[in-house]
C-alpha cells in the first residue's frame, strides 16, 4: 500500500476549507472496512486516505506546522499501513463500563495471538502484532496490528482464544475492500 507522502498533506489553512468534504470521504473509505467481531471488537483496516485523515487531524487539532513534526506524524502513521501483501489495522476493544474493561484486559493478554484473517485458499493469516501494546498484566485496549495475506484476498476474520472462538464472515463489501487494498482483483 502506498504510504502517505509529505505532499499529500495540506496545510492547515488549507485543510479547514476542505476539512468536511475530506471527512464525508474518509467515513465513507472506511466503511466497508470497518469490521465488527463479536460484543467487542472492532477491526479498522486502514488505507492511506484514512491515514492521510489522521494526520491532518493531528495537525489541525495540535495546531502543527513545524516540518519535521509534520514529518514525525506522517511517519508515525505510515506504520500502521501495511506493506506489499499486508493489511494494517487498528483493533478496537470497545467495552464501555470500565471496571469491566479493567477485568477483560487483564484476562485478555493473549489475545492478539488469536486473531486471524482467513484466506480464500482456507488458510489464515494470523495477527502481526506490537508486543509493546501488551503488558505483564494487562492488554491496551487499542490494538496495532497487520496480517500478511499474499495474494491471498480474505473472506473472514476470526479468533481462536480458548473459551471464546467466533468466525465472522466479511461481508461482498467488506472482501472487495480489503482485495482492492491488497491490489486483488476480487
């Protein structure tokens, strides 16, 4: 996937004029590969319009201008795009009540060893994951991760955590997606 380039980003001035047009987009871009996984989960595949949008919020939201904390920030986003064959993704742990959400992270350290995609071929694609997102004790409840699917296009998603398996098939939209960000004619 084609990284964010320095070039792509508008100045601040600029991107306020064009800041809901771009929103109206981005929401849209996202959609399809926004991926619900039981109570839960919530997988956030990433392209770099989304990323490029993050970005500009950053910018705009820090009042950034300096360029080498433009470049910092695009940088910092780009690793979360996957390379050639890869899919990144943001996973979000959405449980709101918070004494809940303490006692599921603690017993969920192990999680992002359990998260896969599942291939057209039937294989599947286990998560690529930042070590420093899981403590000794307990597990952030957002998530970095990547998948390396080849050219392979995915066809589900799935955990495979003891006591607590679900497959979730993705959806014609949500295939094609993911396909056309892998360059997978689907």
């Amino acid at each position: 996937m084609r990284q964010v380039m320095r070039e792509d980003i508008l100045p601040n001035a600029a991107y306020l004029e064009q800041r809901d047009a771009i929103r109206t987009k981005t929401v849209a871009i996202k959609a399809p590969r926004r991926i619900h996984v039981g109570k839960y989960l919530t997988f956030l595949f990433e392209t770099t319009e989304t990323m490029r949008y993050q970005v500009q919020e950053m910018l705009r939201v820090e009042g950034t201008t300096s360029p080498e904390d433009i470049d910092h920030e695009i940088h910092t986003y780009n690793e979360l795009l996957g390379a050639d064959g890869e899919l990144g993704c943001t996973l979000l742990i959405e449980i709101e009540d918070v004494l809940q959400r303490d006692i599921v992270l603690r017993k969920w350290t192990n999680l992002p060893q359990h998260l896969y995609l599942k291939l057209a071929d039937g294989s599947q694609a286990r998560a690529i994951y930042d070590e420093r997102q899981v403590g000794d004790e307990r597990l952030s409840s957002v998530q970095y991760l990547k998948f390396s699917c080849g050219t392979q296009a995915p066809v589900a998603i799935g955990l495979d955590m003891p006591d607590m398996e679900i497959e979730s098939d993705l959806t014609s939209d949500q295939r094609a997606a993911l396909a056309a960000d892998l360059g997978i004619n689907d």
